[in-house]
C-alpha cells in the first residue's frame, strides 16, 4: 500500500472507526485515541497491507483490541479509587445519545463489540464472528441479548422519544 492509498484508506473509514469504538468502549477521548494509534500501526506497515484484503478491517480489529487492553489497565485503577471512595461523576448533557451510551456500557464486552460492529460498523455476522475469532452463533447470541438489554434499558415505559419529550 503507498501513501496515497494509505491516506484514501485514512480519509474513507478513520470517522467510522471512531463510532465503532467508541461504542464498544463508551469513551470517545479513548476511541479517538486507540484509532489513531491503530493508523500510526497500520502505516509503519503500510507495505505489508494489501488494499485488495480490507486493511479497514486490520485497523479496526487494532484499534478495538487496544481499547481492551485499554480497559484491562484502567480496570485495575477503578478498584484502587472504589477503595480511596467515590469519584465525582462529571455532568453529561441529557439526550437519547446519552442513554444509549450508558445502555452500551451495561452490555458486556463481547456483547458490545457485537452490537457496535452490527449496527455501527455495518459489519455482517459473518464478519464479526471472523474479526472478533467467535463462531457466528455466538456472534448471534450477543446480537440477540445486546437488542434485548438496550431496549429494556432504553424503553422500560414507553419509547425514548416519548421520555425526552417530557
């Protein structure tokens, strides 16, 4: 892959990527991040990436196995904050984007790698199950639960539409 090719591949999917990750990891600062490390892998390897082999795909499986191991780290801090106490929460503006973003983060992590490739990365079954190493049944079963706990999340009496109106 050249440079040009390299920068087409950047300009067509870096916005993508980022919703992608940032919905499996509900931090966009983070998302931002881990695609933009994932690019800066992609191009020291640029000439191993064979535009005919969905190099988008390489980048994204890069940025979203980085923001795991992201978690895996801050993981250890949340616990060592849950012992000095609570920390303050900051103010988040009110919307349906907001709802949806704290449904996403119920979901386990598998299921919300699942549900974020699905239906923000339009990605097919098969597709995630080869990305993810995770046979298309239980690319299925995510799916399945991550519709049913966000829209137990979302719309437990009524629609959220109608709850934002109010």
């Amino acid at each position: 892959m050249d440079e040009r090719e390299f920068d087409a591949l950047y300009e067509r999917s870096a916005r993508r990527l980022v919703g992608v990750t940032y919905a499996a990891c509900g931090d966009l600062q983070e998302a931002q991040d881990c695609v933009q490390e994932a690019f800066v892998r992609a191009w020291t390897r640029r000439a191993e990436l064979d535009v005919a082999r969905a190099p988008e795909a390489w980048v994204r499986v890069t940025a979203l196995r980085l923001a795991v191991s992201r978690w895996r780290r801050l993981r250890g801090l949340d616990r060592a904050l849950a012992r000095s106490g609570p920390p303050q929460a900051p103010r988040e503006p009110d919307g349906l984007r907001v709802d949806v973003a704290r449904a996403m983060a119920t979901l386990p992590p598998r299921t919300r790698v699942s549900v974020a490739l699905h239906y923000l990365g339009d990605l097919s079954l098969e597709e995630i199950a080869r990305q993810t190493r995770t046979p298309v049944n239980t690319v299925k079963s995510h799916l399945s639960r991550g519709r049913a706990a966000l829209r137990a999340a979302l719309d437990p009496a009524g629609t959220p539409q109608e709850r934002h109106r109010a």
